[in-house]
C-alpha cells in the first residue's frame, strides 16, 4: 500500500500510515482499497443535492419498487410433465407485506410472493439421517379452496447445528448510512438489530464494517468477538447522510472479506440497506453483473432490507439471489431477532448451495399442475444437470417448502411430447392400472453442492398416489398462508379462498408455536380482512 500523501475527500492530502487510524478510520496495507476515508466525511459532498431532489411532500411510499409477478399458470402434464425451479429460502415479503397492513394499508400484489409466505415460517420437519445435509419430506391432500384440486407440499430441512458447533464466521458488516436511510425503521433500527447480533458472537468469530454513502469506507478493521465493545461502539456512531454508492460499497466489503478469508470458516457480507444505490454502479443489471463476479470469491451474501419508504425490493431480491445469499425484511426489533438471533444458524451458515428442484408428475393421475409462487426462481429443464447455473442457498436448520395445486385427471389435454431432451420416466411405458409406476404419483429430484463444491449430488424420491385423509397441522397450516397469499395478490386461483376459512384452519394448526409467529398470522389475518371490508371503506 502507497504510504506516500494521497488525495483527502475534498482533495486534500492527508498522510496515511500503513497501520493505524486517521480520523476514526483504520488503515492497513492487508485492506486492498486504494481511498480510505473518514466515515464521517462520507456522503457529506451530496447533502444539499440530495435533499433537493425531492419535494418535501412526497409520500416516499409511492418510490418503493418491486418486481412484476405473473403468477404460474396451470400446465398440462402431457405437454410438460417437468417442473424446474431453484429454492428460495427468503421471508422477506412476509415480513414486508405484514408492516404494511399493521399500518392499516393492503399491500401491492406484486409484494406478495407466496414461496416467501410460506418459507417464512419453520416447520417440524425430521433431521436429515442420511449422508445429504438435508431431509425430504413429501405430502398430499386436498385443495381446501378448490375441493376438486389437490395439493402436494415438498419440504426439505437443513442439518441443524448448534451454535456452539458452527465454523468460525468472517463476517463483513455493509452498512448504508446515506440520507434515504435517516429514519427510525432503517438505521436506528439496523443498530439494534446488529447489537443483538453481535452479543451472539464467540471469540473467534470476526467483524469489520464498511458504511457507504456517496463513497465507501471502512470502520472497523477486522475485530475478534471477544471486543463486543469496540464492535459495538463503531455500530453506536454511525449516522445518515448523502447519495448511496452502493456498488464502491459491495467492492469494499468483498475485498475486505477476500482478504481475511477463512478456507475453513464462514465467509459472509450482511447487507442492510433500502436498496436506494444511486450513484456508481446502481441499475439493476448492473449490480447483478456485479454481484455474480463476486460470489465467485466464494463468499456468501445476506441482504438485509429496512424501511417501508422508497423500499427497493426487487434489486434487494435480485442481489440475494445472484449472490449467494438470503434476504430478509426487517421492519421490528423482533424482526431483527428472528433473523440474525433465533434462526443464526441458518442465517449464516449454508449447509447446501445452488439446490434445484426437479418434478416429473405422472399423467395417469395429474392432468395439470401449478407450482404456487417461485416465479422468479424458474429454471429451464435442461439446466437441472447444469452445474455452472446458479440456484439457492440453504442454511442450517432452515425448512423450505414448494406446494402444487394439481388437477386430476379429466380435463382435455393435447399431446404434446416434452422435446429438450430431458430423459423421460413415465412417458416410456403404457400406463395400465397395475403397470409399470401404477402407483406414483410423481418423482422428485434434488441437486445440490456442498457449500465449497462445484460438482452437484443428486437425491431421487418417489411420491405415491396416496392422498392424506387429513394434513398434518404443518401442512394445515402451509395452506392457509397460501390462501392469505392468493386473497392479498387478487389471484384469479383463488377459488373459494376467503379470511374467514383462512383464520379456521391456521387457529387449528397453531400446534407447537415457541415463537408465536402462528398467532401472529392470525391476528394480521382477521387485520387485512377488516381492511378488505367494503363497509369500512
């Protein structure tokens, strides 16, 4: 590293030394940036221009952004009998759409994302007893709100680990602190958040921070657990202010992760942010061309979203997605808990990347099928075997699950042979009533790579033909989540769907509710009903 006088903020010199701190930021010559800057400088250039950009009316609500869903539509088995997706372990929209009507507001359908509805609740699926970090398990019943349909839930589960138990973590804190964070549900509550975090960690763990603004800079250098009141009183004085160089910042905190990297530990950036990046590197295809050099490092991304003003979803999503990474929505200290205290494990640690999901249905008993949400996690058929596509990331102790609305046999389906040259099973042989595969209903397959692989395992499960008499209280519950999902998004699947059903079968399967999130669902239930009323409006 140059320790000759080099170029302040405003262009003055300033003498840096190859170890030390200079104005509360350290410097080292193992960080691999050339332009270490004072943190509170930061952004400090852009303050008037960015106050001014707008009026001081404007409901920032109305600027928050999210991806267009165009829902899965039913698919004959005859012409497709294959479903391919990737995993999506996110609960982001739950958590999001759930701050919306505790303000006495309906969400934007395209905030609903079902897979995240459903994922963001744990289920007591087995441990995995097999050589696989993670279980299957299967099941098949009736649609309640088209009773001529049927469901079938596939859920995995992840190993668990205890704490104690797993690897070292290399943590990089990514912090925004420009002006559009300058609320008490972003940054304020980011510090909490982050505080609950760093009580949880042990003495070998390490954290540093970068913050960006209208530049990125580091403050604090690589730090162990054990110096919970260094960490913390970094955390304790950042404030908000400036443009958001999103982009400078995720080169910053890949560079400083790259260069602490531990080859047998935990390697991971947590993002928090509301997804305004507006200068440098900012547009969406931008940052994903970005984001997936980067997980080429071998360091993996949490993305953490705050703030229901301005809230850029759909590029928080995207970053997760192509980053190796998971993404949550913290809109309450309770949030923030669930993520980085309660669910840790899972937070950090992946147990299995790149997971994708395989379906062959028989059409001797599935007409057509819908995969219900995962739209934007799609994959092409031929890309299954393909270990060079990227797919999901799973994290110890997580449960995620992908449900089917199918349809008999009845309706008038044209044949149409699948044509990409995935090798078929069920269509090679004359289905008979006891023939060949008579009684499956579907196979399922699974790949996946270790966390440090590149060469994809496969797991292969036969589902039967056997409709449960009644769901388990799980599975009761998935399927009210759904209808709550399908009723917020004015699906047109939504069949009979309605709150008071809804409230019925989830008060039912409440069962073993350590954290309350169960009756939490009820109560934003019997909300957005209320809301729904015409009467009230």
């Amino acid at each position: 590293m140059n320790t000759g006088p080099q170029s302040g903020l405003y262009g003055g010199p300033v003498n840096v030394p190859t170890n030390g701190v200079l104005d509360g930021v350290y410097i080292s010559e193992h960080i691999p940036t050339k332009r270490m800057i004072p943190y509170e400088t930061l952004g400090d250039a852009d303050r008037k221009k960015n106050s001014n950009e707008l009026g001081l009316g404007t409901d920032l609500r109305s600027l928050s952004s999210y991806a267009s869903i165009q829902e899965n539509a039913f698919k004959p088995t005859s012409k497709d009998p294959l479903s391919t997706f990737s995993i999506d372990v996110d609960g982001a929209s739950y958590s999001d759409v759930r701050g919306m009507i505790n303000r006495n507001e309906l969400p934007n359908p395209n905030a609903v994302r079902l897979e995240e509805f459903i994922n963001y609740f744990p289920y007591d699926y087995p441990e995995p007893t097999s050589e696989h970090p993670f279980s299957v398990n299967t099941e098949f019943a009736e649609c309640p709100w088209n009773p001529t349909h049927q469901l079938l839930k596939i859920g995995i589960k992840g190993e668990s680990i205890e704490k104690t138990q797993l690897p070292t973590n290399n943590l990089v804190f990514l912090l925004d602190v420009s002006g559009s964070m300058n609320n008490p549900e972003k940054l304020v509550l980011l510090k909490k958040g982050f505080r609950l975090l760093v009580n949880e960690l042990r003495e070998e763990d390490r954290v540093a921070i970068v913050v960006y603004a209208g530049a990125a800079g580091l403050v604090l250098p690589p730090t162990s657990g054990a110096n919970k009141d260094q960490i913390l009183d970094a955390l304790n004085k950042l404030s908000a202010g400036g443009s958001t160089a999103g982009g400078q910042g995720i080169n910053l905190a890949y560079a400083t992760a790259e260069d602490y990297f531990d080859p047998n530990g935990n390697n991971r950036i947590i993002l928090a942010t509301d997804g305004d990046f507006n200068v440098g590197v900012s547009g969406n295809d931008a940052l994903v061309k970005l984001i997936e050099e980067k997980r080429k490092s071998g360091v993996f991304l949490t993305v953490l979203g705050f703030g229901h003003d301005n809230f850029q979803s759909d590029k928080m999503e995207k970053l997760a997605n192509n980053g190796n990474g998971n993404f949550s929505f913290i809109d309450n200290i309770l949030e923030a808990k669930k993520v980085l205290v309660t669910e840790m494990g899972a937070t950090l640690k992946t147990i299995a990347k790149d997971v994708k999901i395989q379906v062959e249905f028989n059409p001797n008993y599935v007409s057509s099928y819908r995969l219900l949400g995962y739209e934007n996690r799609m994959l092409e058929h031929k890309d299954f075997a393909n270990d060079t596509v990227d797919a999901g990331e799973l994290g110890a102790g997580h449960t995620v699950t992908a449900v089917y609305e199918l349809i008999p046999p009845g309706a008038a389906d044209a044949d149409n042979p699948n044509d990409d040259g995935t090798d078929l099973k069920y269509s090679k042989v004359e289905m008979k009533s006891y023939g060949l595969y008579a009684a499956e209903l579907a196979t399922v397959k699974f790949r996946y790579k270790e966390p440090d692989g590149t060469n994809s395992k496969l797991i292969e499960q036969i589902i039967l033909n056997s409709p449960e008499m009644k769901a388990s209280p799980d599975f009761e519950f998935i399927q009210a989540v759904i209808e709550f999902g399908l009723i917020l998004r004015g699906s047109s699947y939504a069949g009979s769907a309605n709150f008071d059903s809804i409230l019925k079968r989830a008060n039912e399967a409440i069962g073993d509710d350590p954290f309350g999130y169960r009756r939490e669902f009820l109560v934003l239930v019997e909300k957005a009903k209320l809301l729904s009323d015409p009467m009230l409006e």
